[in-house]
C-alpha cells in the first residue's frame, strides 16, 4: 500500500479513535453481545444479532484504522517549500470564467473537509494544483465539467482543523 500522507493532528485523531475503539467499544459491545445472549434463542434475539453486527463494524473499523496509521506519513508543511503546490499548501485560485475565488488547503484524506476548505491530496482539484506554480493556469474537471483557474497565491498557513 502507498504511504498516507496527513498531518500531525490527522495522525493524533486516527490513534485517539483506535485507542477509544480498543479499549471502550470493543470491550462494551462484548457486554452487550454476553447480555443478549442471556435473552434466551438466538436466532429470534434482535438485540444479539445487532450487537453481532455493530461488533463486526468495530473489528472493521480498527482494521481500516491500524492499516491507514502503519502506511501513515506524517508530514509538517512548515517545514516545506511552498513556491509549488505540494502537500499542506494553501492556494488561492481564480476562476477565469466567472472571476470568483477559492482557497484551498491540500491536506491528507483523513483531515479532509471541504466545507471548510480542506481538500485531500487526492482530490481531483489537488490532483490539478500539484507540482503547479504562482499565474500558472489550469483546467480542473469539476461534476458539472472543465473549467479554467489561474493560481494566484501559494503559502503555508497553520491548519486549523474543527475538532
């Protein structure tokens, strides 16, 4: 599997979850499962099939967990060059054909949030930006099609992610 890139803070929440999964959820779904049990036949015993199930998301979900920290690459984008696009870049880009602007910060999958204007790296309009330079001009293919976008700043600037 290829490294994953994210930040400090996108490493710290991945294993404060797996910690909260391991030693809270898996534990009380246990607990659930074994008071369930005790309700008598199994095959007509909703409550133990749901806590089977929600058992099952969990060893899934810590699976998915420990794969994505052990190809983790964390990365601080103060340390980096930002005179390109790269990983924890903030660009601002311009929309040639309706002149509105749009900043973007290219964080790792886990940490994206677009809303809040945190694109993973790979992202379609990352995936445009990266490697590009200050007036460079792109095309980016958006759902509703191709439009064009001149790149007019590049900077680091402190992520700050909504907890």
């Amino acid at each position: 599997m290829n490294k994953e890139p994210m930040s400090q803070y996108g490493y710290e929440k991945l294993c404060a979850e797996l910690k909260n999964l391991k030693e809270i959820e898996r534990p009380n779904i246990v607990k659930e499962i074994d008071i369930a049990r005790q309700h008598g036949d199994l095959k007509e015993n909703a409550e133990y099939h749901a806590a089977k199930e929600k058992q099952l998301f969990i060893e899934a979900r810590i699976n998915d967990l420990s794969e994505t920290l052990n190809n983790a690459q964390v990365i601080d984008p103060a340390t980096l060059p930002h005179n390109k696009v790269s990983f924890g870049s903030t660009v601002k880009i311009l929309n040639l054909e309706n002149d509105k602007e749009f900043i973007y910060t290219i964080v790792g999958s886990v940490e994206s949030n677009p809303a809040n204007g945190l694109i993973s790296f790979g992202s379609p309009i990352a995936k445009s930006l990266i490697g590009k330079m200050k007036g460079d001009e792109i095309t980016i293919k958006l759902p509703g099609g191709e439009s064009d976008f001149e790149i007019l700043e590049i900077y680091y600037r402190k992520i700050e992610f909504t907890k």
